[in-house]
C-alpha cells in the first residue's frame, strides 16, 4: 500500500465516503491557493489534489482548463508546486495531498529528482493523465522507493487486459472515470455505471475514487457505497469563480456533512 492507500483506509474507519477536491497551481494566485486549500481543509475536505497547469489538457472541462491558461500567465513553474505542497501538507497534516500534472514537466524536472521532493514535500500520490499503464513502470520503480505510486486511471470502456494490469500492479486508489467526455459536465448515474463500479471495487485491497461530474449532493448520495472517495473538482472552481470562496466553502461543507455520516 502508498501513503494514499494507508491514509484512505484509515479515514474510512470512522467516514463513510471521504471527499477530494482540486486547486490549480496559480488560479487565480498563489496566494490565493493557500487561502483556498485553507478553506477546503475547514470544510472537512479528505484529500486536496494540486494541479499544475498544462497548456493543452487532455481530460480537463471548460473550468478547469480556463483555470490552467489563467495559471499559465501567472508565469508559474514546477518550484511553485513543490512549494505550496510542502506549505500546504506541513500546516495541514490531518488532510492528504495529491499532485496532478501531465507527464512533461516532471520528465523534464528529472523523474528521480520529482520523485523525492514528492516525498519530502508531503504528497500522497500523483495523477498523471497521459501516462499510460503500460509505460509507467519505470516511474513507478523511483515512486516506490517512496512509497508513492503513479494513481491509475480507469474507464468503463477499458478492455479486460487493462483493467487486469491496473489491478495487479495497484497499490494506491483507483480513478475511477465515471463516463467519457472531459471533466465538468453532469453525469448521469445507472446500473451500468453501478456495474462498474462494483467489477472493480469487488477486487480484494482496492480502493477506488469517483470523478469526472459529481457536482452535488443527489451525486454523493448515489456514490454512497458504491466507491471510497468522491471526487468533486470542477464544481468547487465553478462556485469559487462564480460566487466566491466563503460560497465555494460553504458548498464543500455540506458535501462533506454528508459524505462523511
């Protein structure tokens, strides 16, 4: 097991389903970050994935790849990530951290070198969304020297041979892509959602996280028994931009209210 792994578990002996949530790295400032990862920690938030900025995302919606471009001109690099992660995991400890980023800047930054500064800077895991499986294993041999994994992530669509290798190399949380299309947009859950979902979590050790348009609380009701973790990220920034943090906080708390209980 990672870190996420041990850290999942444990929180689940006293909450029912635990709640991620996102800030990008820059939007709409680094100052700003920490006073949003602040408020994401008072509204009971599990698990709080830092996201660096990519001009061109591959998985990400509207908001979230309009947060990304906003980041982008703010000029800011992969020193500031490690660096409000260690800010952020040292103030924080009771709450996870995860990192998001698209392969090339950690390449470029030096696997190894990233590997540890993942690990002194307190991170859990790391998302990695154009990794594939089948290549990440040289990555994952540095981020096990940590005890780190690469965060798979999983669709409904993979064919059987994946799914296989995904659960035979798993130490950490599952992604758990709860349809096709880019992140923001409403799903719509059923029994073939339900299905999948069960297929994966029914597999001995497996932890699995939900994501791409769970946005409110009908959302985490459904998601109920169903997965370990409830992944709302574009919802959060949609409320922030729109309304404001004290609104986006308040929103997070009463998703958590009732992941938790």
């Amino acid at each position: 097991m990672d870190k996420l792994h041990e850290y999942i578990t444990k929180e689940k002996e006293s909450k029912t389903l635990l709640v991620m949530s996102h800030c990008v790295l820059g939007f709409p400032s680094l100052v700003e970050n920490m006073r949003c990862i602040d408020a994401l920690v008072e509204s009971k938030v599990d698990v709080i994935e830092l996201q660096m900025p990519f001009s061109d995302p591959i998985a990400d919606g509207l908001e979230l790849t309009e947060a990304c471009h906003h980041a982008l001109r703010q000029s800011v690099k992969i020193s500031d990530l490690f660096s409000l992660l260690s800010e952020a995991s040292t103030k924080h400890r009771e709450t996870a951290f995860v990192v998001m980023t698209y392969f090339n800047p950690i390449y470029k930054f030096g696997l190894e070198k990233a590997a540890r500064l993942l690990s002194d800077c307190g991170a859990r895991s790391i998302i990695i969304p154009d990794l594939p499986i089948h290549l990440a294993g040289p990555f994952n041999k540095i981020l096990a020297k940590y005890n780190l994994q690469v965060m798979p992530m999983m669709t409904a669509h993979d064919n059987e041979e994946r799914r296989q290798r995904i659960l035979k190399s798993n130490n950490t949380m599952i992604y758990c892509v709860a349809r096709a299309g880019v992140t923001g947009r409403k799903t719509h859950w059923n029994r073939d959602v339900s299905s999948y979902l069960g297929r994966i979590r029914g597999t001995k050790d497996t932890l699995t996280g939900v994501g791409f348009g769970v946005t409110g609380l009908d959302d985490i009701r459904w998601l109920k028994g169903k997965t370990d973790v409830a992944i709302i990220c574009s919802e959060f920034i949609r409320q922030y931009r729109q309304q404001g943090l004290e609104h986006a906080a308040t929103f997070m708390s009463s998703i958590t209210q009732l992941a938790h209980n």
